[in-house]
C-alpha cells in the first residue's frame, strides 16, 4: 500500500499536468482523485483525525485562494481545484514550500510563454494542436504544470515520500 501512496501524488500530478498543456483542462477526477487518496492513505496508516483535518483545512483555505484567483480571472478553475487537493497531500508542514515553488515554476514558465509567443512558430510546430495552442497570445498560461513541479519538487526538497508529509 505503501507504494501505491508514493506514487499517487506525483503520477497524478504529471498526469494533470500534461492534461492541461495538451487540452487546457484539468479533469475533475484527478483533483477528486487526489482527495479520496489522501483520505484512503490517512484511514489504512492511522493518521490521527485532527492530521487528517489540519491537512484537509489547508487544503480548504487553499481552494478559497484559488476560486478568488479565479474570480479575478488569474488562474483557471481546474488549477485552483488542483492547487487545492495537492495542498491537502502537504499540510501544515510544506504547504508554504509548495505554494513558493510552484509560484516560482509558474513565474518562469510563464515568462517561458510570453517569450515563446513572441517567436514565429517554425511549419511543423503549427500542425501540432497544442503547440499551436499555446502560442496562442489571447490564451492564458497552462498553470497545471506549474502546479506539478511545485508539487514534486517539494516532495523532493523535504526529503520526504508523499505518504510521510504529515
């Protein structure tokens, strides 16, 4: 079971990730799939209810944050849910790791963007619906992997697996 939970965080959010570069969307099921995750992994190790609670509370606050980012039109619905159910994985020990790395992730790849959409696309890029996409400068900025390399990074900055950040 053990290596299910060390795997669980990272590969969903790889998988999220390229979900949104390639379609920019982030399925529903990935962040409901992270939540029951965290919940199933809490219940089968016997993490006490108040750690279960702390790390579902961040995630809470986390998603307020998000869906007022989104109301101002900063980041998409589908990143605030994510950034939420992610956070839920870090609690109240790297949660604030979390946020500064994927704002930082998400700084540089979005200046990454802006740079890119300023280059003429080469005729092999254009035929590439997500590449074509993305140089697209009326559409936002795929925030999903910025929120998959502020997730795995600090998972490996802590030193810890996914199942131990508690």
């Amino acid at each position: 079971m053990a290596l299910i939970a060390q795997y669980t965080l990272p590969l969903l959010l790889m998988v999220a990730a390229i979900s949104d570069i390639r379609t920019r969307t982030i399925p529903n099921w990935i962040s409901v799939a992270l939540i029951a995750g965290f919940l199933a992994l809490g219940l089968i190790e016997g993490f006490a209810l108040s750690t279960i609670a702390s790390h579902m509370g961040i995630g809470l606050c986390v998603l307020i944050c998000g869906f007022v980012l989104f109301a101002f039109n900063i980041i998409g619905g589908g990143d605030a849910k994510l950034l939420a159910s992610s956070a839920v994985w870090m609690g109240p020990h790297e949660v604030l790791t979390f946020l500064f790395l994927t704002a930082l992730a998400g700084g540089l790849f979005s200046l990454g963007v802006l740079l890119f959409r300023q280059i003429p696309l080469p005729v092999f890029a254009v035929r590439v619906d997500w590449i074509a996409r993305l140089h697209l400068r009326d559409t936002g900025i795929p925030y999903g992997l910025a929120i998959a390399i502020g997730g795995i990074g600090t998972l490996i900055i802590s030193g810890a697996h996914p199942y131990t950040i508690y």
